[in-house]
C-alpha cells in the first residue's frame, strides 16, 4: 500500500506537468492573438471586409496577416482552430484539482478550525462554487448591464473579491486561493467552449450557407476574448502562490488577492496600449509597484487565529496515523528536525512564516501531514534542505516505518 502513495505524488506530478505544458500553450496563444489585433493597420488594397492587416517577422521569414472582423467573402480551404490549448488548461488543471485537493480533501482542503464539514462536502462546495461562477458571470455578460464594457468589468472584479474572502472563510489558505484560480479559469475556458468556439461556427454556417453573418457574434466573442486576456496574469500568480506562504496564509491573503487582480489588469493595460500603438502608459507600472507594496505591508500585518485542534477532532485520516505504530518516535523525529521551520512563529533566521503554511508543532499537525512528510522527508532527501538539521536515515526510517504502518492498519 505504501507503494501507491509514491505512485499518487507521481501522478500528481505528471498531471501538474501537463497543465503546465497545456497552459503556456494556451497564454502563449492568446497574448500573440491579442497582440495581433491591437497591432493591425489598415493599409490600401485590403481585400473586401477586411479589418487590417500585419507584416511579421520571425524565424527568417515573413508573415503577411490579414484580420476580416466579421468572416471572408468565402470559406478558406484550410482553417486552423484554436480551442483545444485552453480546453486541455482546463481539463488538466480540473484532473490536478482531483488529485491533491479532492482525493486530499481534508488535508488540503478542508480547514477544521474555520469551518467544520467532512471532506466529501468540502469537494461538494468546491465543484458547485466553479460551476455557479461561471454562471453568474454569463448572466451578467448577457445581461443590459454588461453592454457597458468598464461597468461590467467593475462588477466583475467585486464577484473575484467576494469570491476570494468565501473561499478563506471556508478553505485552506493554499486551497483557497487554488479555488479563486480555478474560479477565474473556469470562466475563461467556458468562454471559449459556449460563447467563443459556438460563434464562430455560426459565422462559417452563414457563409456556407451563402449568407451574410451576424456581426454581433464577433463582437460578443471579441468581449469574451478581450476578459480571458485580463483575467491571465491574476491566474497564473494563484496557480503559483501555494509556493509562497506570505500570499496565502496571512490574514488578509483576500485582500491581496483582490489586488493582484488589479495588478494584472494594469500590467495587461500597459501591453495593450503599447500594441494598439496608443502609448506607453508607464503610469500602470507605478499603480501595479505601489499596489504591490502594499501586499507586502498586509502580509505582515495581523496574524491568523491558529486554534489547537484535539486528535479526537482531527478527522479519522489523521487519527488512523497517529494510532499507527511507530507514531510516537516519527513525531519526535519531526518535532526535533522539523518544527523550528513549520510553526506558527518559526525560530530559524530568515524565515518568518512555515513554509507552504505547514506546521508541524503538535502531534495532530504532523498526523495530518503523514504523507506529505513521508514523501519529503521519508522517501526521499527534500526535507529538510539541504538536510541543514541533520537527520539521520535511521531517523528518515521512523517516518518511512511509521507511515507504512498507517498505511496497513
């Protein structure tokens, strides 16, 4: 059994692994097309419904692109489509939500001290919270309220804020801000699938059909397209921030998230402008540096309520590992090379919070971590780094004993 635990963590590294692939391809794809379409000119000698049209070089040759804003005056033999970049994001990143949150439920998910639930609700709270966004956000676009670009774009940004002080209240600080990303992509790759890739369809329908299409399904897609772009850079920090501490695991980590939202529309606003030939509103970089000072300052302002949790409420998974044999010696081997890093006000220079907001201080703590520790300090050298408090591997032995008993009870 002890084997399966080695072969989850590779799981999950593989499904993590294609996210990211999926993902650079579907960004990548995305800030060219956006960068495309500001930087169009119109130019004499455009074929009939032409937008504009752009020279680029790259890899020794030259690219001639010509934008029709609604459809050509024909079908193209050969069309490429672009969906299955921002389809395959999505899939994989619900598949590595399955794995370590789902599956993890009430070690990284659930938080007992702020919300009591099982885990199995706690997975139910957080699939139906992904769905209703989504749902919410295209009543809004549909909606007279969102004709108005700047308006709706407001309202939106107060949905993420209240969005991202829900998911505090209810989840892991790590889990939490997972959630507000995941929130945020689901709209972005439903764009694509329901209001994006269906438009187009309709316009080349329309031409095979030998009919004029409906400019209004450009403009709409082209709304869509245009949120997806702003919303990219606040998801890429959230699928990144369970490495920092500081961003999720303070007390006002919804506050900095709201922020980091703003940060990223102003930097996107910067590029855009640059691409559109509009200027160099440098004025975005000073807003996004002071905004981000004052993550800072909020990170280290207050401290969250850690309240002790009784092994008796620690949920059965922590409680089957800390009646397992051996339980005793693994934790004092974890207490003695570990908790002076993992703990609510760490003792060792330079760090100021537990690192990916572990603690591992009381014994309910490190039984809930059991596997986590067994992978990084048990089977493999990760922890500590560098082995800088000198664990033997007698004593990486008590952890790989211990687990593996909890694993057979």
């Amino acid at each position: 059994m002890h084997d399966f635990a080695i072969f989850w963590e590779w799981l999950a590294f593989a499904v993590r692994w294609v996210h990211v692939i999926t993902a650079v391809a579907w960004i990548g794809s995305s800030f060219y097309f956006i960068a495309l379409d500001l930087g169009l000119r119109k130019a004499p000698g455009l074929p009939e419904g032409a937008y504009g049209e752009e020279w680029q070089v790259h890899g020794g040759g030259f690219y001639h692109v010509t934008k029709f804003l609604v459809a050509p005056a024909r079908m193209p033999e050969h069309l490429t489509w672009f969906k299955w970049e921002s389809y395959s994001t999505w899939l994989s990143g619900a598949a590595l939500l399955a794995v370590v949150y789902w599956a993890g439920a009430e070690l990284y998910l659930v938080d007992q001290t702020k919300l009591e639930m099982s885990g199995t609700m706690g997975v139910v709270v957080s699939a139906l919270s992904l769905t209703i966004g989504w749902i919410c956000y295209d009543l809004l676009c549909k909606s007279k309220f969102g004709q108005h670009a700047n308006r709706l774009m407001g309202l939106l940004f107060v949905l993420l804020v209240l969005m991202a002080w829900g998911y505090q209240q209810v989840f892991t600080g790590r889990a939490a801000y997972l959630h507000l990303g995941a929130f945020t992509a689901t709209i972005m790759t439903a764009n694509v699938f329901f209001i994006i890739m269906p438009n187009q369809r309709k316009v080349i329908a329309s031409l095979k059909a030998g009919e004029a299409p409906d400019p209004a399904l450009g403009a709409e897609a082209k709304q869509r397209s245009t949120h997806n772009n702003y919303l990219t850079l606040p998801v890429i920090f959230l699928m990144l921030s369970n490495h920092y501490p500081l961003a999720f695991g303070t007390e006002y980590s919804w506050l900095i998230a709201a922020f980091v939202f703003l940060m990223g529309v102003l930097v996107r606003h910067f590029f855009n402008s640059m691409h559109a030939g509009k200027g160099e509103p440098y004025w975005t970089w000073g807003v996004a540096g002071f905004l981000f000072l004052l993550c800072i300052w909020l990170s280290s302002v207050g401290s969250p309520e850690v309240e002790e949790v009784d092994l008796a409420d620690a949920g059965p998974v922590a409680q089957r590992f800390a009646a397992a044999a051996g339980f005793e010696d693994a934790a004092d081997t974890v207490m003695g090379r570990c908790s002076m890093c993992h703990a609510a006000e760490p003792v060792w220079d330079g760090i100021v919070v537990p690192p990916r907001g572990v603690m591992l201080e009381t014994e309910e703590q490190i039984a809930r971590q059991a596997r986590a520790i067994y992978i990084n300090a048990g089977r493999s050298h990760a922890m500590p780094p560098g082995n800088i408090t000198s664990i033997s591997p007698e004593e990486r032995g008590l952890i790989v004993a211990w687990y593996e008993a909890g694993i057979a009870d």
